[in-house]
C-alpha cells in the first residue's frame, strides 16, 4: 500500500516504522508544519495514497478527515479526545462517499480485551456485592486523562451493570499503557488486565485496519468503529487475505 500519515509524536513515528518495515510506500507525512495548510492542499498531497492513517492532535482531526474525503482516500482515525465531533466527522466522510475506520486503541489485543470486560460486565450485573472500577495508567506525555481505552472500558461496564464506574488515571515516567479492570467484594477480588509492552501493537493494527479499507475492489463506505469490523480484520490476519 502507498500510505499517507498524519502526526510525527511516538505513535506517529511508531506506525510509520511498521510500515516501513512491512514493505508499504511511505508517502507523505503532514505533521504540525502543516498546520496553516488548507484543506485543498492537504488534500491535493493526499490523492493517489491507498489510504491515509491519523496519531496527531484532537484539534486537527476534523481537518484531516475533510481533506481526505475531498482526496477520496479512506482514513483510520487513531487520535483520541477527538469523539464529541463524531457526528460532523460522520458528516464530512458521508457527504464525500468516503471511507473511515476510527478507535480509541487500534491493537488487536485490546479489543479483545473490550470483549472479555463485556463479558465479565454480563457475568457480575446484578450482583451488588461486587463493585467494577477501572485504573489506566500511561506516560507523563499522554494528555488526555482519562485514556480514550479506558472510556470504552467505562461505556462498556455502563452499559452491562446499569451504573457508572469509577476511573482511576496515573500520568508518570515512560509507561506504554496499562489498563485493570476490578470487580471487589468484601469476599474476593477479580483482576482483568492488559499491558501494553509497546506501541507495536497499536501501530499492527492500524496498518491491519488501512489494508481492510484499501483491499482491492472493497468499495468501503462510511464511518466505522474498529470494533464493529473487528472479526472482518481478525480474518483477514488469520488467512493473510483481503
């Protein structure tokens, strides 16, 4: 695939790295010397790029989503802090008949990490004597707090045990990203958790998410979240097909 990539921070960098090394035509890279750019000029160094994929900022993301609708090259949508400007996101790719694929955290173990919280939200409603809390814990550099994962950690349990669930956030040092997810009773406690060892995994699916979009003759439209198109994707890993 020829990709296009927006931001130059560690997951930014981190991306482009895996791409490189998986053989992908790294095209161009808009990073915050872009930023006075239009969006006819984005997109006019956009056209001709299989798919475009964007670790930046949540301020430019509306930005980056036009000008790739206007290039009609379909985008994955990694930045976080971005979700209150869903709907006009929704609308810019729509209206362009384009394609877009967007999460909170884009690594295949993750997301099924979100499956097995689910679960474990189904297996504990409407047992009071156990109460759900989340801790996440990153970098000093991460800015948003809480995370973008741990947010869809919290809508899922929400939405299982019919009441909010506290979030705990660590900012410190250099961890790539840890996330617990507890259900304690004065009897026992049960522990979920995923460590992140490394931004490789999140990099291994974004690529794993563009190729879904880019494979040939798919005719992709529309907005996606990357875990209703997770089985589609897992797929594609496990038989190394489009």
């Amino acid at each position: 695939m020829k990709l296009a990539f927006f931001g130059n921070g560690r997951m930014g960098r981190a991306v482009v790295e895996r791409a490189r090394d998986a053989g992908h035509d790294v095209g161009v890279v808009v990073t915050s010397r872009d930023a006075k750019a239009s969006g006819d000029e984005l997109a006019a160094k956009l056209r001709g790029h299989d798919a475009a994929i964007d670790f930046s900022v949540a301020a430019a993301v509306l930005t980056h989503v036009a000008a790739c609708a206007r290039a009609g090259v379909p985008l994955v949508e990694g930045t976080t802090g971005w979700q209150g400007q869903e709907a006009e996101a929704r609308r810019l790719v729509e209206e362009r008949g384009g394609a877009m694929v967007y999460g909170a955290n884009f690594s295949l173990g993750v997301n099924l990490f979100y499956r097995l919280v689910d679960r474990a939200g189904q297996l504990y409603r409407g047992l009071p004597a156990y109460e759900a809390y989340i801790e996440e814990a990153h970098h000093a550099k991460k800015r948003d707090a809480p995370s973008g994962t741990a947010l869809e950690l919290r809508r899922l349990l929400a939405q299982r045990l019919g009441r909010e669930v506290p979030v705990a956030s660590t900012r410190a040092g250099h961890i790539p990203g840890v996330h617990r997810v507890g259900f304690d009773s004065a009897a026992d406690e049960i522990l979920l958790i995923h460590t992140a060892r490394s931004r490789d995994g999140f990099a291994a699916g974004a690529l794993a998410a563009a190729r879904w979009l880019a494979s040939p003759g798919s005719g992709k439209r529309g907005v996606h979240a990357f875990g209703d198109v997770l089985d589609d994707i897992l797929e594609m890993e496990r038989t190394g097909k489009p």
